[in-house]
C-alpha cells in the first residue's frame, strides 16, 4: 500500500484483523489527543519520579512522530508497536495508568518499614 493516500488506506482497511478492535477513522487525531492528555498528567508528577522520566520520554517521541508521519504505515513501523489500532489502545490504557500513578504517588516514601526478606527470592 505504499504511496497510497490515508484516506484510500481507511477504504482498503476493512479490519484489523484483531477481534474486538475496530479499524481507526482518525488515528493521527486520537493519538494526539491522548499523547496530550498523558503528557499533561505527567506534569503532576515530581520531576525526578522514574514512571515520569520514561514515560515523558517514549511518550514525546511517539507525538513527535505522530506529527510529522501523515503515512500511517510509516508511522506504525517508526512506532514499532503494532497496528495503528493498538497503538491507541496503548495510549488509552497508558493515560489511565498515568491518572492512577498521580493518585497512589508511588514517588513518597513508604508509610512504614519493609517487612524483613521482602524482595528475597524464592520464599522458603
């Protein structure tokens, strides 16, 4: 399909072949839709949080593509993560986790002492 306009390949595209997941009308809107909402969630988190750094990182460069990649199928190999389809359940799932990480703000300290041999491994 290459060289073929967005347009021919939402007319060509008459499944993902996935069950459950319908074929995107708008996929450069829906991603930049969510990859906004995230990176706007993220802000509500200390700069130095790790779910922060690398989420903003990956998210970022996935925006920077989905702006500058009007060809899907290119944008779905630079992304590298499957169908255009998936990509925007990812992001969706992505922006809900984000939202729940703000609320259990993993970054603070914990409340009270580990329990002893906590992270060894195997449990006798």
């Amino acid at each position: 399909m290459a060289g073929i306009s967005n347009a021919a390949v939402r007319i060509l595209k008459k499944t993902t072949g996935l069950t459950g997941l319908k074929v995107a009308t708008e996929p450069h809107h829906a991603l930049g839709v969510l990859y906004g909402k995230i990176l706007k969630t993220l802000q509500d988190m200390p700069q130095d949080a790790a779910y922060r750094k690398y989420t903003e990182q990956i998210v970022t460069e996935r925006y920077n593509h989905v702006k500058t990649e009007q060809d899907i199928e290119k944008l779905e190999t630079k992304i590298n993560c499957g169908q255009i389809e998936e990509v925007i359940q990812q992001a969706e799932n992505e922006l809900q986790l984000a939202r729940k990480m703000v609320e259990w703000k993993p970054w603070q300290p914990l409340i009270g002492q580990a329990p002893a041999n906590q992270w060894k491994w195997p449990v006798n």
